[in-house]
C-alpha cells in the first residue's frame, strides 16, 4: 500500500514537494501496474505517460485507489492503456478518457 496520509496536500503546506504523485511514470511503453493500493494522494494517484504505440500497450489491473483529499484524483493515463479489474474511490476525476484521432 502506498499512502500520502503522512504528507500534507501542496495547498496547505508551505514546502514544496517534488512530485506529489505517489506512482508518475513517464514513456511508460509496454509496461504493467498489478496488485497495488494507491491511498490518500494529493493529486493524480496513478500517472502513466507515453504516446500511442498500438504494439506496445500499458496495463493496469488489479490495482485499487482510494482517495479522500481534496483534487485526489485516480488514473491519468497515456495515449494506449488498458484498465481492467480495478477499483477507483476518489474525491476528485477518478479516470481521465483520452482519445487519439
């Protein structure tokens, strides 16, 4: 379990965090998420870019999400991912839908 319940949200803390994101991963071709739970993040809780590459999918399964801070989102992800069998609490956008086109 990955949780944000020790840090303060970046609206109400005067230090800077460098990534508040508890899981950004950036070009992230061919990868998979499985079996994690994501609590209490600031922001997005799960971030996954890459470009559309229809050969090299993402996959995120079996992941949970809980979320209960103000703009605590769920998944924001790149252009070619596959989300299946999971579950998204949040307080805020629980999944982006992004198309190519």
């Amino acid at each position: 379990t990955l949780s944000g319940a020790r840090l303060a949200h970046p609206y109400y803390d005067s230090r800077p965090l460098p990534n508040p994101n508890p899981v950004k991963l950036e070009g992230a071709h061919n990868s998979t998420v499985e079996g994690i739970t994501i609590e209490d993040s600031a922001y997005h809780s799960l971030m996954m870019w890459a470009g559309y590459r229809p050969e090299e999918p993402t996959i995120v399964r079996w992941v949970k999400i809980f979320t209960w801070r103000a703009n605590g989102d769920g998944i924001n992800p790149g252009q070619n991912m596959r989300i299946e069998n999971t579950f998204l609490r949040t307080q805020d956008d629980a999944l982006y839908v992004k198309g190519v086109g």
